[in-house]
C-alpha cells in the first residue's frame, strides 16, 4: 500500500513538473511567432528585421570543425550575395527564444537541426562558442569538433 502511494506520488509530481523544459522546433506553435523574424520561403531565408540580418535558412549544412565552417560560408553565393559569414555567439542566441521552460526556435526558422551549431565567436586555447539548439545552451570546443553551420549576413 506504502508502495502504491509512493508510485501515485512520484507520476504526479513528475508529470506536473514546471521546471522539466519542453522543446519545440517551430512545428504549429503559434507561441513562438516573432514577428521580427521573416521568412522568405522561396528566398530560403529569414530576415531578422530588428537587427538588419539575413540568416540562410535552407537545407543544413554537413557537419564541418570551425575553419571548414568559415570557409563554407565564405563561399556562399546565395541571392547574388557573398558577403555571408558564421554568426557570432549573440546572433545565434538571438534566433532562439529562450524561456524559463520552453526553449524554442523562432518559428521563421525551418531548417535547423536539433543539434549542434558553430559560432563565430572564439575562446581560447583553439576553440571557438558553439550552439547546441536542442538543449538551449552555448559553449566552447575545439576547433576540430564537427558541428553544422548557418550562415547569416548585415542587411544593408
């Protein structure tokens, strides 16, 4: 019976916790709406209005380390654009809504991976600041780690 009770207790706490954070990558959530940040679908490309940016947003990259990442966005020719580079740590995190609970990919977004994302921001010692979308935290590692890539552009 102690046992039973035990068990009751435990799911309930469990399933009505508030601090477990639930992710959502854009799919039907009208919570996530940010009206700062459009989408050109046929473009590829969501315009972060507020900041004057250009994220490419099409199919992801190949998982890449740092200098291979600079590099693939160097080379980048989209839209009769090349000035496209690796977004600083502050541009990534700025693509993100970032909640007590959710954490959520602005919902202009439709290509980013749950997974791991390189910076442009370097550290020290040969490692630069990635993005890691689906748990909503950032970090440093080295520079030969494979990660994935978007590149972003200053709207002039």
């Amino acid at each position: 019976m102690l046992k039973m009770g035990f068990i009751l207790v435990s799911t309930t706490v469990i399933l009505s916790a508030s601090w477990i954070p639930t992710f959502s990558f854009g799919e039907n959530d009208s919570r996530n709406i940010d009206e700062n940040f459009v989408r050109d679908d046929k473009k590829e490309v969501v315009r972060d209005i507020e900041n004057s940016k250009m994220y490419y947003d099409s199919t992801p990259s190949t998982k890449m380390n740092f200098y291979a990442a600079w590099d693939y966005c160097q080379k980048v020719d989209h839209l009769g654009h090349k000035d496209w580079r690796v977004p600083t740590k502050n541009e990534f995190k700025s693509i993100l809504n970032l909640g007590r609970r959710d954490i959520t990919v602005k919902y202009a977004f439709k290509n980013v991976q749950k997974d791991i994302y390189w910076s442009s921001t370097e550290d020290r010692y040969e490692s630069a600041w990635y993005f890691d979308v689906d748990l909503g935290r950032y970090s440093t590692g080295d520079y030969r780690r494979n990660h994935y890539v978007m590149c972003v552009r200053d709207i002039k």
